[in-house]
C-alpha cells in the first residue's frame, strides 16, 4: 500500500479537491489557496517519490490530466462565486487554461515521438555501434523526466497570478501569471522540436540492424547465451555471466526484453538486446556453434528453429523442484546437469529426454564456495577475541502456495534461533532470509520480524558479555575502509557507467565496458567483503539483509548452516559443511529424504528444532560428525567431481558441442552440393533412355 508519508500524501491530495470545491464555493480565495497548495506539493510529492498510488488514481479516472483540470474548473467558479464573471480575469483564465490544454496535444506527441524513435530496435552493451553509425546525444533529462508532470505544473504561474487578483481585485497579476503560464508552455514545445529532426535524429531500424550485422561478423561469436523472462527472473541470467567471461569460445549475451537488459549485472561480454522476433531471426548468427537456455520459455522458439548451431538447456540452478525435469528440455540437442543426480532426475521423470544426450558440467557459479578449514576455539576453549562457531540460518520465502513446507520461518524460524543464541558453548547467528519473505504471509512477515528481534536482542547481551571482547579500534579502522571503498565504488558506478547513460540509445553508443574500471570494482567489492566481516566482533550475532554480503560470501564464515528446501541447500553443499534442513510440512525424516535428494546428508529438523544439538555436535567435533562421508558422496552426485574444475568441465562441453555441430553442418553442405549431381545424373539416365 506504499509507505506512510505516502498514503498520507495521497489522503492529502484527495482530501484537498473537497476543500478547493467548498473553498470555491463559499467563497474564499485564502482557503482555496491553501487547498491548492496542499494538492500541488501532495502530487508533486508522489510524483517525485515514482509511488505505484498515482497510477492507482488514474485506474478511477482521477489521473494527473483530469486533477490539474478539475483543480482549474473549480478556480473559474471561485472567479464567478466573487462576482468576477464580467469582468477581463475571468474570460482570461478561461482563455488560459484552453490555449493551456491545447499545447498539451503537440507536447504530448513531441515527448512521445523522441521517445519512440529513439527506442533501438537492438540495444547493446560491449558492442561497438559508436565507431559504424551516429547514435546523437539524449535530449537533457530535464525535458523528458516526468515531463506531463512538469508540463502541467506550468499552470502554477497563472494559477497564483488568478488568485493574486482575485484577492487585490486588480487583474494585473492575473495577467501576469497567464502570460508566464501560456508562454513557458509555448517554450516547452519549441524546446523539443529540434530532437525530432535532423542529426539529433538516431538512425533507422534498419541502419542499426545492418550495424550490428557488421558488427557480428567482425566479431564472429562462437558461443550465445539466450535468455528471456520478466524484471524479477534476471538473476537467472547474471548467475552465468561469470562463466560466459570464462570461456575459450567468443561468447555473447542475446536477451529479448529491455527489462532484462536494465537489470543485467556488470560483464565484459558482449550483449544484444533484440525484442523483435522478426529482428532476431535476420541477424547474422551464422558462426555461432553452441545456444545455450537459461530458463524454459516460449521465445526460445525464435533461436532453436536455426539448425547450423546445437542448442543446450543449462537451466538455472539446481534442485528436485518440476522444473528441473520439465518436458520441454527434449527439444535442446544437449541437457547438461551438474551431477550425476540432474541425469537420475531425468530417468526417473521419464519426460523423453534421452540419456545420450545428458552431459555432466559441474556448477562454475559455485567457484567462489569455499571448503571447510575447521572450526574456531570458542571461549571456553580460551580464544582470546571470543571467537565461535558461526552457524547461518538462511530461510526460504513462503512462497505463492502457502504451503507449510516452503519455509521454516513461520513454524520454526523461532524456535531454531533460539537454540541457537542460547547454545552452550556458544556459537555465533548469522540470520539471513530471503529478500521476498514477507511479500505473501502476513505471518512470514510477522515471524521475520520476531526473529530479527530475537537476534538483535542476542547481540547486545553477548557485548556486554566480559568473554566476548572487542577490538574497537581494528573495528573501527574496519569501518573506515568501508566508508572509503564505497565512496569509491559510488564514484565509479555512477558517471561514466553505461547503465547510468540517458536513454537506451546512449547507452548503447557509449556501453562499450571500461576494463580497467570493471576489474577496479571487481576488487573493490572484494576488499569491501573482508572490511565489512572486520566490522564488528567475530562472535556478534548479526541481521544481514540486502544484497551485500552475498549468500555465498555468508557461507564461507559460517561454519554450519539451517535452511530450507531450496537451490540454497545445493549450493552450501558444496562447502562440504554441516547443515541442517526443516521438515515444517512434517511428512517425517524417511518420507523427506526420499522426496528431496539434497536432504540426504542433512540433519532434519522438526518445527521445534529439537535436533539441532545433533547439528552443533558436528560442528564442535568434526572427528565425530556422522554424516561427513555422506556428504562427501552427496555433494559428488549433486555436482559432480572437484576435479577437473567446473568450468574446465563446461569449457570441454562447449568444445565438443561446437564440433559436434560444424560436423553437421558440413555434412550438410556436402549433402546439397551432391543434389545437383544426382538430378543431373537422373536427368541424363531419362534421356539416354
């Protein structure tokens, strides 16, 4: 419903077209001037804030053309109600706000116009169009951002100049504001005029298609990653941007919606933006050998139907959802799974994709996963800053079915925190949960909240706590060097970024990356990641949420970790450290490990947590975690061999893939060459006979 600054702005505002009416109607130029004063700064304000409630006004027919005009309306009759119908004023305001809304036409077709043409019919970024065509300049901000709004507000003039002289009974001011009104909108339209003619025009479809061919064949990409879906699925494409930066084949990035692109993450790989299905279908792709699927969906279609490349599902994760064995994965030339469980997946699902054409590549996202190196002394072993065990607790979200098993939160989020604050001896609490959790379950919400509070709570009894000493003045230089590498990452992501450029236009003329800035970040965000951990003591319980740290920059300090049935689960695997997994539909321990493979070296929870000692024994005492051989063999079924490395393993997959597919296509030129020998041959045999 937005926030509460912003449902009060909107009560504000709808309450004030009363008040400008009874104001009107009384009458009372004060009031009614105060009124106006209250909508204008309340849409404005709403406005400024991009709140989802000012298109929720115009749903009820009460959107920002029809405020400004009632608002107006309501003004002449304040004129007549002060028996100013006679006189010069009045028969100027109404001129005024006709002449007023008649500009709004042209402004309105201008703004749209410069939008729509300066709308590529390919976006790019790390694509070199700037050195092939003229891309002009974006319009100033100021011109086009909000520009109804602002175009509408140029009423104010006339508006307070009306009033001025209704109030003093002298229609100059009136006069005045009328002629500041009318001209600054005549100014705003001429404003405009140049950026739809002439060089401050970009260049047609088809010139920028022709561009981006020349480009293509320059470049001659070897291997497309495909992708399409909607805002919220963009994270299925950034987990494989790193690994497309880490092939030995030429990559490229092909998305089909903007949004997509305006999400991307930062890459040094070259990325086509193409809408147009019919756009896509007439690039020159022809030295592309391997198209590799993100995610199923029905735009695929536009890629799969070119035979001269093999195409690939890789999916994007890794779990026992439907999902993962969806049926569609058949018309892919290749599925590659990460171990040998995604193949087993598919036997048993019986879907019709073939065993053959199954390859094994391992997870390269999960590279930066760190092994177990022990676990730290806790107090009672004498440690001298107070370290312990850091176990991580990273629930799910609820989900959209409101089943009881998608999240432990709700049933057992409080429970498990609990155990895990009052542990003896102690360890420490990272609570990290899911960035949706809450959207859905007022419930969910409500538990994420106690839980938070439980953690804080916990935190500031352990400071006070004479075993868990802090060192304030490492901790404080910690954060010194935070403040300064965020500075810096700000300096560096702002100015200059091509995501941060005008419009789409601009943005592709100038996405080309800038190297030396992308690995300076690239560092940046990993001295960040060791200054934010020196930050505060090593025992304190803490709240993460946001974006940073990463997940998986939680699971590398964490010694152990309880979540839920989630790619989270499959992921920590790959540490090889304890963890613990909550059965909160309880269907029971024999029924969930045979439902969810990635439980199966797990210790399963009940909703009251009263197996979690058996977790934290683990963690104490590696030596005499029952479970460590079992995750050993786990982790090598769900994601394959440590060695070769998981990028190796993609790497040959994608090299034998290529091969695979230049032999078919040679095959097939050899195939149409001989058909004109053969009809020869077949027409030479008829006249002979």
């Amino acid at each position: 419903m937005g926030s509460p600054a912003e449902l009060a702005a909107a009560a504000l505002m709808i309450l004030g077209f009363p008040a400008l009416m009874l104001a009107a109607l009384v009458p009372s130029v004060p009031a009614f001037a105060a009124a106006a004063a209250v909508t204008y700064l309340a849409d404005h304000y709403l406005h400024r804030k991009g709140s989802y409630l000012v298109n929720r006004l115009s749903k009820v027919r009460a959107g920002l053309s029809i405020r400004f005009l009632i608002r107006q309306l309501l003004l002449v009759l304040l004129l007549a109600r002060l028996g100013l119908a006679d006189d010069l004023i009045y028969y100027g305001a109404i001129a005024c706000f006709i002449a007023f809304y008649g500009l709004q036409a042209p402004h309105g077709a201008l703004v749209t116009l410069i939008r729509n043409r300066r709308r590529m019919p390919v976006a790019t970024r790390n694509v070199d169009l700037a050195s092939r065509i003229r891309i002009p300049d974006a319009p100033p901000r100021r011109l086009l951002h909000r520009s109804a709004e602002k175009m509408l507000h140029l009423d104010l003039a006339a508006v307070a100049g009306i009033l001025a002289s209704a109030a003093l009974e002298s229609a100059v001011a009136g006069f005045i504001g009328i002629g500041v009104t009318v001209g600054l909108g005549c100014l705003y339209v001429l404003a405009l005029v140049p950026y739809v003619r002439g060089r401050k025009v970009p260049p047609n479809a088809e010139t920028v298609l022709a561009a981006v061919d020349d480009w293509l064949a320059e470049y001659r990409p070897e291997t497309v990653l495909y992708f399409s879906g909607s805002k919220d699925s963009a994270y299925q494409v950034n987990m494989w941007l790193e690994t497309m930066e880490q092939l030995d084949s030429k990559p490229l990035i092909i998305l089909r919606e903007r949004v997509i692109l305006n999400n991307l993450a930062p890459t040094t790989v070259p990325v086509i933006c193409v809408p147009g299905g019919v756009h896509l279908m007439n690039l020159d792709l022809s030295n592309v050998r391997v198209a590799l699927y993100a995610a199923n969906v029905g735009k695929n279609i536009h890629l799969l139907r070119v035979p001269t490349m093999k195409h690939v599902f890789i999916g994007h994760g890794d779990s026992d959802k439907l999902a993962s064995v969806n049926p569609y994965s058949k018309v892919y030339d290749e599925v590659w799974t990460a171990g040998r469980a995604g193949r087993d997946r598919y036997a048993i699902a019986d879907v019709g994709v073939r065993d053959d054409d199954i390859v094994e590549v391992g997870r390269p996202q999960l590279a930066p996963i760190q092994g177990w190196n022990g676990v730290p002394e806790g107090p009672r072993g004498g440690a001298a800053d107070g370290r312990c065990p850091t176990v991580l607790y990273a629930p799910t979200w609820e989900g959209w079915d409101g089943n009881p098993g998608n999240t432990s939160i709700v049933l057992a989020g409080e429970n498990i925190v609990k155990k895990l604050v009052k542990a003896d001896p102690p360890v420490r609490v990272l609570y990290k949960p899911h960035p949706f959790t809450g959207t859905v379950s007022k419930e969910a919400g409500a538990a994420h909240r106690r839980i938070t509070a439980l953690v804080e709570q916990a935190a500031t009894e352990r400071a006070a706590d004479s075993r868990f000493p802090a060192d304030s003045a490492a901790q404080a230089a910690a954060k010194a060097e935070l403040a300064r590498i965020e500075a810096r990452l700000a300096e560096l992501s702002g100015k200059g970024n091509g995501n941060a450029k005008g419009d789409e236009a601009e943005a592709t003329r100038d996405g080309l990356v800038d190297m030396r800035k992308h690995e300076e970040i690239a560092r940046l965000r990993g001295e960040w990641n060791d200054a934010y951990w020196r930050s505060f003591p090593v025992w304190e319980h803490r709240v993460i949420t946001g974006a940073e740290p990463r997940l998986y920059d939680c699971f590398n300090v964490s010694d152990a970790m309880v979540s839920d049935i989630s790619s989270v689960v499959s992921d920590f695997i790959a540490s090889g450290k304890p963890y613990a997994v909550t059965d909160s539909a309880e269907v029971g321990v024999e029924e969930f490990k045979r439902a969810n493979t990635a439980v199966r070296a797990a210790t399963i929870l009940s909703n009251s947590a009263a197996e979690l000692g058996e977790l934290l024994d683990a963690v104490r005492d590696p030596a005499a975690d029952p479970l460590a051989e079992d995750r050993k063999d786990l982790k090598r079924y769900l994601l394959g061999p440590d060695e070769p490395t998981s990028i190796v393993q993609f790497n040959t997959a994608v090299a034998n893939l290529a091969i695979k597919a230049e032999t078919r296509n040679v095959a097939q030129e050899s195939r149409l060459a001989a058909v004109p020998e053969q009809r020869m041959a077949t027409a030479e045999d008829d006249v002979t006979a």
